[in-house]
C-alpha cells in the first residue's frame, strides 16, 4: 500500500469523525453520567463503539504529511515532516 492510499485513507477517517463528532459526543455525555442507570450508560458505551464501524473514532485520525505522506514526524503547525528540513525558511531543528 503506498503512502498515497495512507493519505486518502486518513481524510476518508477525518471526514467520517468530522460527521459523527454530533452523535459520538452525546454518547459520550449518556456514557459518563453516573446520574443514569447503569444499563442505559452501558448502552450508550456500546453504541459509542460501534459508531461507523470504528472509524467515528478522533483516535483513528492520523496526522500526516501533507506533501509526501509521512505519519511520523510531523510537524503540526505546517503539517510537514521533518523530512523537509531545510525546506522551510526561519524554521529550524530545535535544540537545548
């Protein structure tokens, strides 16, 4: 699989996060209100995971290198791998 099925892959899981966040935080509001029964609580934690499959999840979203694809590394501010050293002007390896 070459990094550009990774990064179609990663914006297909950020879409479907983006469209369940409604649905998976008012499971999560039922989930964690120790107010409600237990049952219902337990309900709401199993349709919690089984929101779209697992890929509703914010933990499936991988932040990735926008230009070559790279999941590690990254650079969240740009959204560029430190594979681009240099390539940046002003921005340099931090070091203390």
């Amino acid at each position: 699989m070459g990094a550009k099925a990774q990064v179609l892959r990663d914006i297909r899981k950020r879409l479907s996060a983006e469209q369940f966040e409604v649905q998976r935080r008012a499971y999560l509001y039922v989930a964690r209100n120790t107010t409600l029964p237990a049952t219902v609580r337990h309900k709401a934690q199993l349709g919690l995971n089984a929101l779209n499959g697992g890929e509703g999840r914010l933990g499936a979203v991988k932040s990735r290198c926008w230009e070559t694809g790279r999941a590690r590394g990254v650079m969240s501010k740009f959204g560029l791998c430190r594979a681009l050293n240099g390539e940046l002007p002003g921005v340099q390896k931090s070091s203390w």
